[in-house]
C-alpha cells in the first residue's frame, strides 16, 4: 500500500492552526482512507451478498431449522452467563487492587492481567487435557470467564485511577459507608468502562472456536467452522454467519443504548491526590483468597499442565525442527501483518487527529464496524471471493494476511489515532516556517513523536496475529506451521505432549501484550 502524507509544497509561512489542521486531509490521504474502507466493507457486503443471493426460500430452509435454533440459544445462554460473571470478578479484583488495603497489591495487579498472555484455547487445552470429564455449558462459562475476565478490569482500573476521590469524600461526609459510596457513586462512573468491556468480552465470546471445540461445547461459530471444513464454500455456513452477524451487531446495539448519551466527563483535573484505601480488617485474608484462587486457576494451572506434558515428553516431545518453523512463520505472519494494519490504519488515524469533520467521521465507523465481526465471517467472505473472483489468491499468504488487517484494523486505528492526537500540530507548524516541506514535517515531527504509541499499537496487533486460529485455519496456504495452527493439529489427535511446546511459545509470545497494556491501564513507565 502506498502511503501520501500532506503535499510537498515548500513554505515559509506558518500555518494558522485551523487551516493545518485542514490541511491534513490531504485528497492523497483521503484516497487512501477510502481504499481501506472499501475492503472494510467487504465482509459485511459478502453477508449482504449471500442473504441476496440464496433467496428467502433457502435461507429459510437452512436458518430456521430446530438445530440451529438450539446452537443459537446455546450462545446467547453463554453471553449471558459469561459475561456478568467477568464484570463480577473484575469488579472485586479492581476494588482490591486500587481501592483496599490488601497485601501485594501491585503483585496481583499483574496477575490479575496475566490471563491475557494465555490464548483461550491454550487455558481450555489444559483445563481438557487435566480434567477430560469437563463438558457443556459450566465448564464453557467457566474457562471463558478465566480467559477474558482481564478485558474488562482493564479499563476498570485505568478509570478508577482517573476519578476525582473528592466525590467520594462528600459521600462519605453524609454519612455513606465505603461500601456504600463504591455502589452509589463510583460504580456509576465506571459504566462505560464496565459497558466496553463488556462489549468486547462479548464480541470474544462470539468469535471463539478452539476453546468451545475442546470443552464440547457447540456454538455458532463452532457450527459454522465445522460447516465449512464439510463443504467450502456451502450456503448453510455461509447463512450461519448471517446470525452471526445478528448476534454481534445486537451486542454493539446493547451497549450503545446501555451506554446513553449520559456525560461522564468533568470540567478540570479534579483533585490531585489518589483516593483512599479501604481498610480490610479480619477479613483480609478471606479477600486475599479472590485473587489467590483467580490466580492458581488462570494461570497456575495451564502453566503447571503444559510444563508436566512437557516433562513427560521429555526432549523428544519439543520437535524441534517443527517448532522451530512454526515460530518462524507466526513471526513472519506477526511482523508483515503489523506492518501492513498500522499502514492500513494511517491514512483514517491521520485524519481523525489532523483533519476531523462528518467525511472522517462517516468513514472511521466503517474502518471500526469490521471489528464486530467474527473472525470466521471474514474468512469466509475472503474464501467467497477468491474462488469466485481472484482463484489464484485462494489459501495465499496474502489473502491471510488481508484477513489481518481487517480482524485487526481497529485496534492499530486507535493506538495510532491517539499516538498522532497527543502530538501537538504546532510542532509540525513550526517545522513548516522553518521550510520544510509538509511532508517532511509530517514524517520527521508529527509520525517520529508519535512512533512509541504506534509501535504499542503494532505490539497489539502483532500478539494478536500470533494466538490467532480460525481464520489462519480456514484460509492459510497448505504446508503452513504456525505456532496456532501446529498446536491445533496435535490437540487434534490427542498429542498433549507434543502439543505443550507449541502452546508455551505462545505464552511467551503474549508476554509483552500483557506488559503494554498494564502499563497502558496504569500508567507506569
């Protein structure tokens, strides 16, 4: 992709701001923010494409069928156990973290975010491979709230640490106890922070398939997987992924009335000092079992499964050579894959911080509304579209690697978004009057102040190509090893020994994930 930044037009005049700003949106820019909004569009096109196409009578026939009914129950019981179950134990592990007097507070602030440094099916891999018996819906609930429950204490205590504690000191003057000013006044300034997270554990819950499939627990995403590897390319998997669409559009639609037009900001800085911590008392070492117990079961235990199989294994059991090249590829996939999605997200970031308007508005929710797709609908609009349109394409390296940048386009689009918006425009101004080409000022002030937000945002993304399985499954090349696809074989054929190396990389891997966005949440350096 070719990236234009602002004209090349020498100048020695400085630029009044509103104008730079103006002059960000650039036609070169703008072409190339439109570009990535058409492929964007695509998947949400192919579902449109396919509901047209197969005509109401079949549709019918395949949707409103009593197994897909059952499925689609399946997971809405999930989303609604699943879910406030992980605002619950993130709410508790915020509280305790930043608002209590436990011991090691910092200690199980780390833990509590470790979980995410773990992909869901490595947890439910080891959770199956050290209890086989655990089948259905508990055991779904339970592995998903261990693997996701970190989304949402996230953004919970990054909030936490932004309120103004003198709120809560004029509760506290009229007589409310602790508890009851956490309920009564904090807790309503935490909503969008509980609505987001929440919204993005459901989107999770939604596109997850290795987890569901190891604990026996059928899902749409599931069904539709298991429709495809039967017959690519059939109507009954792609017509799944029209409820599948449903599904994830009624979660963005719930959280948007949930979440109002209600203000959450405040007029200054509020009081310059952290708020005060709550005394535990005798029951502090009841509490220390909350985050004990999370702690032991998110990450103890996959930890302690995967070194025991290896143990076992012994040497053998690494395969070396196998390992080897699946880490080579996963990083090939990682570092192309960043780089293309933070070149994708540019154009529309730039934008966003440099020239907003109702243009840059319109298009940043089309760049954003392909993040609410599962990941099997973008694999399955890409399969579409290569065996009808571009065959040569199909199972390339480069259809996979489309398939990240638009799984993860939202992602790099706020990093970098915020990464360019914290960069003042004045420095690019002064850069301007002293002669230097917009360009030049765009890429050696502007994009090198804010090259620390977008290699973070390149981080995100390049973790999250490394852990993920379905559409890396459904769409990569034959022959291809990554560390996903190659710990997924041998869970196939019940291989946990061998499986165990694959799965401890990328643990390794996802480390740094987790320290960006501690760091992130907390502020620390």
């Amino acid at each position: 992709m070719t990236l234009a930044l602002p004209g090349t037009a020498e100048t020695s005049v400085p630029l009044p701001l509103e104008r730079h700003r103006r002059s960000g949106g650039h036609p070169a820019v703008l072409a190339a923010a439109l570009v990535v909004a058409a492929l964007a569009l695509v998947p949400a096109g192919f579902v449109v494409w396919v509901l047209v196409q197969s005509g109401w009578e079949t549709a019918a026939s395949l949707l409103f069928r009593p197994r897909v009914g059952e499925i689609l129950l399946a997971t809405l019981l999930l989303q609604a156990l699943a879910v406030p179950l992980s605002v619950g134990l993130a709410l508790v592990l915020a509280w305790l973290t930043e608002r209590s007097d436990l011991p090691a507070r910092a200690l199980w602030r780390w833990l509590a975010v470790a979980p995410l440094a773990i992909p869901a099916f490595v947890m439910a891999y080891a959770w199956d491979s050290t209890f086989p018996m655990l089948r259905g819906l508990w055991p779904a609930v339970g592995i998903s709230v261990l693997a996701y429950f970190p989304l949402v204490y996230l953004p919970i205590i990054a909030q936490l640490r932004r309120l103004d504690p003198a709120v809560e000191d004029v509760a506290a003057t009229l007589g409310y106890s602790p508890a009851k000013v956490f309920v009564l006044v904090v807790l309503p300034q935490l909503r969008l922070a509980i609505l987001g997270g929440s919204l993005l554990i459901g989107l999770h819950l939604l596109a997850e398939y290795g987890l569901y499939v190891l604990i026996r627990y059928d899902t749409l995403t599931v069904a539709i997987v298991n429709q495809f590897q039967a017959v690519y390319d059939g109507p009954a998997a792609n017509l799944m992924g029209i409820v599948l669409v449903a599904c994830a559009l009624g979660l963005l639609g719930l959280e948007s009335a949930l979440r109002g037009n209600r203000r959450y900001a405040r007029v200054g800085g509020g009081a310059a000092r952290q708020a005060p911590v709550a005394g535990l008392g005798r029951s502090k070492v009841l509490w220390m079992l909350v985050p004990i117990t999370t702690a032991l079961l998110a990450i103890g235990l996959p930890l302690v499964t995967l070194l025991r199989w290896m143990l076992i294994g012994g040497t053998d059991a690494w395969h070396v050579a196998e390992l080897t090249a699946a880490l080579g590829q996963s990083s090939f996939y990682a570092v192309a894959g960043a780089v293309l999605v933070t070149l994708a997200a540019l154009p529309i970031a730039w934008l966003s911080a440099r020239a907003p308007g109702p243009v840059q508005r319109a298009l940043e929710s089309v760049h954003l509304q392909v993040g609410a797709l599962p990941g099997v609908i973008v694999a399955l609009a890409l399969v579409a579209i290569t065996v009808r349109v571009a065959l040569p394409l199909y199972q390339t390296a480069a259809t996979v690697l489309l398939a990240y940048v638009l799984l993860f386009l939202p992602r790099a689009i706020v990093a970098v978004r915020a990464s360019l918006a914290q960069v003042p425009v004045e420095l690019q101004n002064g850069a301007i009057a002293l002669g230097r080409s917009p360009f030049a000022a765009a890429l050696g002030v502007t994009l090198r102040l804010a090259m620390p937000g977008i290699a973070a945002g390149m981080a995100l993304v390049a973790m999250g190509i490394v852990t993920e399985l379905t559409a890396t499954l459904m769409l990569s090349p034959i022959g291809t090893e990554t560390l996903a696809t190659q710990f997924w074989a041998r869970t196939g054929e019940f291989d946990h020994m061998g499986a165990a190396p694959f799965a401890l990389a990328m643990v390794v891997l996802s480390i740094p994930l987790c320290i960006i966005l501690h760091r992130q949440a907390t502020g620390a350096r």
